[in-house]
C-alpha cells in the first residue's frame, strides 16, 4: 500500500494539490498501481470548446467608434471566459494528469495569441499531444497559427528569412543555450521557410516560399525542411537533457540531481521521447519520494489558486473576477510576460508579493477582502513597500470565491483536526511541537484552524 505522504506528494506534483476523492482512492494501492491508474483513468484528451472556432477576424470588424468599443468587449468577455474554463479544467481532479501536463508545457513551448480562436486552438493541440511522441509535438505546435504569428514564421520567406522562431525553438524549446551555433539558427530558419498558414489559422506550405537549397546544420548537411530540423535536433544528447532538465525543475525540485535528470534523459532516448512513458518513469522512481523532493518546491500562482480551490472546494464567483486576481498575481493563464515564460522557482517571490499570498487564501475563503494596505506589514522607510503601499492603500478589491463551509466541516467530524488538516496541507513537513505552538488554546472548529494553517508561509510550498 502507497504511503499517504508519498500519495499527497504525488498528487501535489502530478496535478494541482489535495483531492479528497483521490487521496482515499490511491492510498489503498501500490505505487505501480496508483500511478498506472492516474495515468489511465485520470488523463483524458478533453478539448476547449467555449470560444465558436469559426469566429475570424471579420466577425470583429468594426466601422463606428459604438462599434469598436462593443466588438473590444465582446472580445474581453470571451477571453475572459476562455480563461475561466481553462482553469475550471485545471481543478477538474478527473483529469488531473493531462491537464498538470498541458500546464507544463504551456511555460516550456511558451506561445501567446491575442486571437481567441488560434489560443484556443493552441490549447488544444497541448492538449491533445501532451503524452505523445515529442516530435508530434514539436511539429503540431509548430505548426499552429499562435506560434507561427507569435515567433513571426509566417513572415519567414526565402528571399528574407525571419530568424526568431528557429532561434527560440532551439535556445528554448529543444536543445538549450550554447548547444547550437549562430550558423545552426539560419540554416533552421531556412528550412523552415515557407511554414505558414492561410484563413482561419489553417496550416500552410507554400513551395514558391521555401528555400529549397542545401544546408548544413548540426553538423549535417542536406536539402533540409523544418521537419528535418526537428529530427536533428531530436538526435543529440542535448535535446534528451534539455527536455529532462524542464521536466525535473517543474515536477521535481528547483536544485537539479544531475543523475537524476540524466535517468529521465536516458528515459527520453530509449522510448524515442514517449513522453507517455517518461513521465510514468518519473513518479515511479524511488528517489522522486526522497525527503529531499517533499514539500521543497514554490507554488505558482495558479497552482497556490487551483490548490486552495481543491482542497476547499472552492470556486471563484465570477469569470472577470478570475481574471483580475491572475493579474494581480502576475500569472494569467495563456498569457505569458514574454517568450521565457513565467517566472520559476523562487523567482515568484518578494517582499510585496510574498504578504500577498501569504493573505490571499485565508482572504478567499473568508470574505474576499484583499486589503492591500502595507502600514502594518513593513517599515515606512523602506520605499519598496511604501511604493506597493501607495498603490493599492485606495483600491482595497473583492474576490469573493464561493465554499461551502459546513461541507468542508463534515470531513473533519472524528479525530484530531489541526493534525488533519496539517497532514492534508503541509504533507507532514510541520512537526507537532511546531503545530502546537502555533495554537495556544483548544480550537474547536476546522474553519479557524484551516483559515490559520493557509496563512502560514509554509502552505506556499508543495
């Protein structure tokens, strides 16, 4: 039978925190077992269908300034909801495998589309190659109409080859910096010259466009196409690194075992990159378990977000109101700050925003108050602070999420509560000399000791 500390941890680095379903569930089980049967019932391909996938660029034309502000609106509320059931999707524990996967990737082959149409798509496409072969993948987003207008491939001709999706998809996506030369990037983007697309966001490869001549890269040389590309790139011990590393830093630790991610590389190379395969090697293994690994990494915004909606069986009231408070936090979902992505690691956090979440689940659970004033929270002096102080002193917001209490109560009826409630939220990491004096008298109720135990900075991690 799986240790329950080791389930939690598993479900905290798989999907998106503690599932009350899951977590009874998977216990009763070996470790080959349980992740057999997340990696079977719990990874279902399910796409996005919110946005009519027919809606072009027409359907937002406009030739009146009442008509402009309306279609800008009608634009704002689709992304807006577009947004919401991507994150509804994330706190769907049914399918908590495909939809961690889909996140992960996300920040790996960073893309961002201002076109509703073509980020649902892109969505999509993640979603559906998420356990796939990496060159399916690889080729699949490539080929997609967010990436080609966000890495400017469309505009990639012979006569005058566009370098910045070759360069990213080589700095960024397969092989890692200081793997490739300045040479490799333009014969990259010479074969992939021509890759474009037409109408609606249909893939396009137009022959008069493509630089059909020799070309040399990696060592290799040949009449190569942005296919070719991909496969070179797929045949060096590079590639195998680079992706294994990504994997690690997101599902295992921000410190890298170098025999570690050299065992999830050799995993990548040996099944031709299944990722399918790789992943499954990856929470099977003994040393994923290790001390060392648990409750060690940072949680992002959206997974502090998604971790507070699942253990609480929260939900936020209002789409716009979602949106608001993943800008609040810097991470709005499909929205990357640029083509590195997201911050990783302990890069979330500073002094301002570090009382930001250390405020925000006991906030969300309890009224929806995020009151920003700094007065009580750093000294005058230090201009930093005054300057978020200043900044929010007038703009205490709401963000009400919605939970049922009493619900949330009935699973704590029998037992000890704090030492429930501290197993399900920190994984065991705080010992009960610590839990104890954090509570100076007997509490009664498993609101008020969750609402305290969230507000601990030890509930950031995971």
């Amino acid at each position: 039978m799986m240790d329950q500390q080791h389930v939690l941890h598993l479900l905290n680095r798989i999907g998106f925190g503690y599932h009350p379903k899951l977590v009874q569930l998977l216990s009763k089980q070996s470790r080959n077992e349980t992740v057999q049967q997340l990696f079977l019932e719990f990874n279902k391909s399910i796409p996005l269908q919110v946005i009519d996938d027919q809606l072009s660029k027409a359907d937002f034309k406009s030739t009146t300034p009442e008509d402009r502000k309306e279609k800008k609106e009608q634009i704002k509320e689709l992304t807006h909801t577009l947004n919401a059931a991507w994150f509804a999707q994330i706190c769907d524990f049914q399918n908590v495998v495909r939809n961690r996967m889909v996140y992960f990737w996300f920040n790996h082959f960073v893309c961002k589309s201002s076109n509703i149409v073509f980020a649902q798509r892109y969505h999509n496409i993640l979603m559906e190659h998420a356990f796939d072969n990496l060159a399916s993948l690889t080729i699949a987003v490539s080929q997609s109409a967010a990436m080609l207008s966000y890495l400017n491939n469309r505009q990639n001709r012979k006569e005058a080859p566009n370098e910045n999706f070759a360069r990213e998809l080589l700095e960024l996506y397969l092989l890692g910096h200081g793997n490739y030369s300045e040479l490799d990037v333009k014969e990259a983007a010479r074969a992939f010259t021509g890759w474009r697309f037409i109408g609606n966001g249909v893939f396009q490869f137009r022959s008069t466009d493509h630089d059909h001549g020799i070309k040399t890269f990696l060592g290799q040389t040949g009449n190569f196409n942005g296919y070719d590309i991909i496969s070179i790139c797929l045949q060096q011990q590079a590639c195998a690194h680079h992706i294994a590393k990504s994997i690690y830093l997101h599902f295992v630790n921000d410190e890298v075992n170098d025999d570690e991610v050299n065992q999830v590389a050799q995993k990548l190379l040996k099944s031709n990159y299944n990722i399918y395969e790789t992943m499954k090697f990856l929470f099977n293994s003994d040393w994923f378990y290790r001390e060392e690994h648990i409750q060690q990494k940072l949680k992002t915004p959206i997974q502090l977000l998604a971790t507070v909606a699942n253990t609480f069986n929260a939900v936020p009231t209002s789409n716009d109101k979602l949106w608001k408070l993943q800008n609040l936090l810097d991470e709005v979902i499909m929205y990357p700050p640029n083509v590195g992505g997201f911050p990783k690691g302990m890069a979330w956090i500073d002094s301002a925003s570090l009382i930001q979440r250390l405020r925000l689940p006991s906030m969300l659970l309890n009224g929806g108050i995020l009151n920003m004033d700094m007065e009580q929270d750093a000294a005058a002096e230090d201009p930093y602070m005054m300057q978020h102080k200043l900044q929010y002193q007038k703009n205490v917001s709401r963000y009400e999420w919605q939970m049922d209490w009493k619900k949330f109560e009935a699973n704590f009826v029998e037992g000890n509560k704090l030492e429930k409630l501290s197993f399900i939220l920190f994984n065991n990491a705080l010992s009960t000399e610590v839990l104890s004096s954090l509570f100076t008298i007997h509490e009664n109720s498993a609101k008020v000791i969750a609402l305290k135990l969230i507000s601990l900075p030890e509930f950031q991690m995971c």
